[in-house]
C-alpha cells in the first residue's frame, strides 16, 4: 500500500509539473526580427542579400560570400520560402502516453531531443530533396489551415507517382510532345517530393511507431541511463539518433548510417566503413552517411573565438545544421548575419499532431577573431589503428563503457554543441 500510495503522489506531481511547463511554455512573446540589407545572410549553405528586391544577381566578392560556387543572391521572399521549408520540431503536449511514465508531453525536458529531430530531419530533407528544395506552400502558411491539403489533392498526387513508376501511363496515354513531356516530368517530380516531404514529416511524430518519434528516442535513452523527464544533453542525443537511424527497418532508409565523431576526431576510414556498410544494405544510388561531432566551445559560456568557425560550418552547403546553445535550452541554429545567429527555438508547446491521418497539417511542423585551435580533426584510417583504447564501441549497446566514462566527464554536457 506503501509503494501504491507513493506512485500516486508521484503520478500527481508528474502532472503537475506537465500542466504547469503545458502552461510556461505556450505563452510566446512574439518579438520582431530584423536583418541588414547591406550584408549577406547564410542559411545552411545558401547565400542571400536583401538588397536587390526585384531580380536575382550574381553578387561581387566584397558582399562577404565567400563560397562562390554557392552563392544565390535573392531578395527577401526567397529567403523566407527557404527557411519556412525548414522543420519546425517544439514541445508538444497531449500525445500517446509514454511508456513507463505518466507524461503526456515533453515541456521542460525535451528540447535537446526536438533540436536533434530538425537536425536528422535537415539531414533527410537533403538527402531525399536536395538543397534546391522549398515547400511549394511556403509562403502560404500564415493564412493556411488544416483543411487547406484535401484528400483529394494527396489522392492525386500518389496516384499520379504511382503510375508513373509502374509505367501505366505509357499504357493509357498517347504520344506526348517534347512540351508536354517536360512538363509531365516537372509535375511528377513536384509529387514525388511532396510524398518524400511528408513521408519524412511523419517519421517524427509524436507516436510510438513513429522511427524517429519522441517515444522510440526515449526507449533508445534508456540504455545511457536517461528516461522519459530528464534532460538530454547535444553528445547523448547524437549516439541516440545514430542508434534510431541504425535501427529503423524502413526501405527508404536502408542506405542512411550516422557516425558520431570521438574525442572530436572523424577517422575517415570509419566515415568510409560506415558508407560501405549502408551500401551493402541499401541501394548504392541512396547511401548517405550524416557525420554528427558533439564539441564544446568554451566553459560555461559559449567562446567569441570559435564564433567564426561555427560561421564557416554554417556556410557549407551539405551542413545539417548545429544544436545546443545555453545550459539545458537547446536551439537549432541554420544560419547568420554578420555576428547573429540565426536559430529554431524549440521551447513553444503546441498541440499533438497525429501523423497517422490523410492531410495532416502540414504547418504546424514548419519554421571576428580566428580560432586559436580546431574544434575537432579529420584523421586518416580508423579509430582503432591509434590504439585508443577510449574509443571502442560495443554496437550491442547504446555506449560502450568507456564512451560512458567519456560522458561522465563531460559532466557539464549542457554546454556541448553538436
């Protein structure tokens, strides 16, 4: 009677504490933002200036782009298409229960795991999209609602990609012109990629079946000792989305392996390793290894020193994006201006979104001193053949015992970016 009363009060104080962060945190002080039209703006690798409102131009190398080869000089709606397309994972409340806990939402807890979701996700929208990708609705979202996407539409779009694959259309329709055959191709691939996009979307919803849901990450933190309430730091988060994308059995996802960097090295040849092992299981035309390097960048606050550097990964164009940020508030930072970043805030609890039906709403998932030594290295051949005894890893589990020592000491993992 003793435990079952104790459970009680623990159950209440679990509700308690949810309702009380269901209740902090869906309250938003709406600020504005505001940006320069005189200096350039990086969003994961694309280059944008505000400057030319009414055509796109090539931009002359004292605008600070600095990856020609990438730059795209567009005005101010382009770049909003752009970072709208981008996942928008927050705190949710009023989803399936999780197992083994009373909570029904993750305010509070969970923003380091929503901020390693939108970095898979921006890994697998690059994958399967490619970085010329933006959500044809995009600029439509603020006077969108859930009714805008009818089942009609979703009907339509499947079938067509459908019968484009299995070649039915070759059988029922005549002869098409070189016209009307591009434009046949352009339509195909427009649904072909918003059933990627949304396929994609729902691999990390709020549900127990979901492969990279809220739920599955939580099972897999459970073998490093974290459960359902507690704080994730960036390093955890990382072995968990290597674990879940390890794990997933999904086709499509077959030939996606994720390596976690040790120590802040990436030993090439395991990067290599991992990209021959997704070849073996996949399709070789889909592989993709995503490289996550959990780092930190100073003490107890965040040192100006690596400021430029953390600005170069943003410039790349294959770059995922970088998580973490204050102690226990975790941000999803994609881009700058000039000394800004720019950042997702995960901290905003909204309504559950059940995945599982036709036409989910699809907007409510959306939205100068030089470094004195290396974040982290690149090092030829394998972990293993420099005798690191620290570095082993025990693929039974989630971390090998040393990488739980090497946790441990980072005792303050709160400030480790990933």
């Amino acid at each position: 009677m003793e435990a079952t009363g104790t459970d009680e009060v623990d159950k209440l104080k679990t509700k308690f504490i949810s309702a009380w962060n269901n209740m902090k945190y869906s309250w938003v002080l709406k600020t504005k933002t505001y940006f320069s039209r005189n200096s350039p703006v990086l969003l994961l690798g694309k280059c944008y200036h505000f400057k030319y409102e009414d055509e796109n131009k090539l931009l002359p190398a004292r605008s600070g782009c600095t990856i020609e080869d990438h730059v795209i000089a567009g005005n101010v709606e382009e770049f909003r298409k752009d970072f709208i397309s981008r996942i928008w994972l927050t705190y949710r409340e009023e989803f399936p229960q999780i197992e083994g806990s009373a909570l029904t939402t993750d305010c509070g807890w969970g923003c380091t795991l929503r901020t390693g979701q939108m970095l898979l996700a921006q890994g697998l929208i690059l994958h399967f999209l490619g970085r010329a990708w933006t959500w044809p609705d995009a600029l439509n979202i603020e006077n969108s609602d859930s009714e805008s996407w009818t089942s009609n539409t979703v009907k339509k779009f499947t079938a067509s990609f459908e019968a484009s694959l299995s070649g039915e259309r070759e059988l029922k329709t005549p002869a098409l012109s070189q016209k009307e055959t591009i434009r046949r191709y352009s339509d195909d691939h427009e649904m072909r990629n918003e059933i990627y996009h949304r396929k994609i979307i729902s691999w990390f919803g709020d549900s127990p079946l979901a492969l990279f849901g809220l739920h599955q990450l939580i099972e897999y933190g459970k073998k490093s000792g974290k459960k359902a309430g507690d704080w994730y730091g960036p390093a955890v988060v990382a072995h968990i989305l290597r674990k879940a994308v390890e794990e997933a059995r999904h086709p499509d996802l077959q030939g996606i392996t994720i390596y976690v960097a040790q120590d802040c090295t990436v030993y090439s040849s395991d990067v290599i390793d991992k990209q021959c092992t997704s070849m073996a299981s996949g399709n070789t035309d889909d592989k993709a290894v995503i490289i996550l390097i959990p780092v930190r960048l100073g003490g107890e606050r965040t040192n100006t020193d690596y400021l430029d550097f953390v600005k170069g990964i943003l410039s790349l164009e294959y770059c995922v994006g970088i998580i973490g940020g204050k102690p226990k508030q975790s941000y999803y930072f994609a881009g700058f201006q000039d000394d800004s970043l720019i950042y997702m805030d995960p901290h905003y609890c909204q309504s559950f979104v059940d995945v599982s039906i036709k036409d989910f709403p699809l907007e409510m998932l959306k939205i100068s001193s030089k470094e004195k030594y290396p974040l982290f290295t690149f090092v030829n051949g394998h972990s293993r053949d420099y005798d690191f005894t620290s570095t082993t890893t025990n693929e039974e589990d989630l971390f090998s015992e040393d990488e739980k020592k090497r946790l441990k000491r980072f005792s303050t993992e709160e400030f480790v970016l990933l």
